[in-house]
C-alpha cells in the first residue's frame, strides 16, 4: 500500500512538473521569427523584434536593394518586389537605411487604409537595428516613427515591442514618439511595463519609473534627456 501511495505522489509530481514546463514554453519570448505567420501579429508565444533572423546577410540582395533605390520609378515597382527586395537588401546595402525605412513606412503604413502587414512586419523587426552607442534618432527610430508608432490599432506583441525598446533606449526622440503613437492605447502599453517596474534590479526599476512618466506625460522625454 505505502508503495502504491507513493507512486501515485510521484506521477502526481511528474504531471505537475510536465505541465509546468508546458506552460513556460507555451509562455516564453521566442528568439527568433515564426515559421508561419507575422510576429507582429501573433500574441501567444511572443516573438520579439529579431534584425539578424528577419534580415539576411545578403551581399547580393544589397546590391539589389541599391539598385532599387536608385531606381526613378522605385514607387511604381509590385508592393511584393519592393518589400521581399528591402528585406533582402536591408542588412548590406550601401545606402542610408535611415532613408528606406522611411520610405517603406510612408509608402505603406503612415496615413495608409489599409496598412500592409508585411511592410508592418518589416519595421517591426528593424526596431532591432543594432545601433552603435550613443546614436540617435538612428534606424530603430525610424523605424518606431515611421513603422510601429502609427500603425492602428497595435497588437500586444507591437505595444509589448515598444516598451522592451524603450527600456534599452535613451534616445528621446523614441521615447517621445512612442508614448505620443500609443496614447491611445496607453492602458495596454503600461499593462507591458509593469515587470520591469517590479523588478527586483533597482536600476531597471528606476529606468521603468522615468519611462512610465514619460508615457503618461509627466516627463518630457528630451528634457530627461538633458539631465543624463
């Protein structure tokens, strides 16, 4: 009897175990893009902005993403050309890609009805541009200002995105622009904030307090800025 009992404590235990184990896998951030569908529009697993899966390290698809961009008639090339090309060429190409996100947000996504989800996918992963220290108002930014701060409405994983970037950067050109893109759904955003404020690194929870008051517009970013 005491040996069944004690079987049946440890199946009980495994159960446990395996479906914790479940439960966190189904709940982590993802490290890399899915295999089907946008990440930016899937909530559950999470999968962050990721610049080195999303982009290839292409030196050809470089040379095409210039020629492009060369091109007088770029804006009259397929949607599916333009944006396959950008995503290709992006990593390796020669020109400013300050200029060709810009581009592919206004073409695609500011003031846009609808709003292209690939061109949405695109700047969503390009908020991971590796910056140098210390740039401002580089690659990520425009892609947060002319990608993910005006897409409507954003998704969990795009307003999630917007605060895991808010709390690496203190460009306040980013900061800025996305407390004004998400004050609409500011409710949502802080909802993302929250770990970082309860956590347990006093400076990651100091940084969550002065990003929380910028977005709530207590704290004029720029003005934080000059304090630094």
């Amino acid at each position: 009897m005491k040996n069944n009992a004690f079987l049946i404590l440890l199946a009980s235990v495994v159960v446990l175990f395996l479906g914790l184990a479940l439960f966190n896998a189904q709940n982590k951030t993802q490290t890399l893009i899915p295999k089907q569908g946008r990440a930016w529009q899937i909530q559950e697993p999470y999968y962050a902005p990721n610049f080195d899966a999303y982009f290839p390290d292409d030196i050809d698809g470089g040379r095409k993403l210039d020629s492009l961009w060369e091109s007088p008639n770029k804006d009259d090339r397929p949607d599916k050309e333009i944006l396959k090309t950008a995503r290709n060429g992006l990593r390796n190409t020669t020109k400013h890609k300050t200029l060709i996100v810009r581009w592919i947000g206004n073409k695609y996504i500011w003031g846009k009805s609808p709003q292209n989800p690939d061109a949405i996918e695109l700047m969503y992963h390009a908020t991971d541009y590796p910056e140098r220290a210390g740039v401002i108002g580089g690659t990520q930014h425009y892609a947060v200002y002319f990608g993910l701060s005006v897409v409507r409405p954003k998704t969990p994983s795009i307003l999630r995105a917007l605060v895991d970037l808010s709390m690496k950067t203190d460009d306040p050109n980013t900061l800025s622009r996305v407390a004004w893109g998400a004050k609409s759904q500011q409710d949502e955003l802080l909802q993302y904030l929250g770990p970082y404020l309860r956590s347990a690194n006093t400076e990651t929870r100091e940084k969550a307090e002065i990003v929380e008051q910028i977005f709530t517009g207590k704290l004029n970013a720029f003005e934080w800025a000059k304090t630094k």
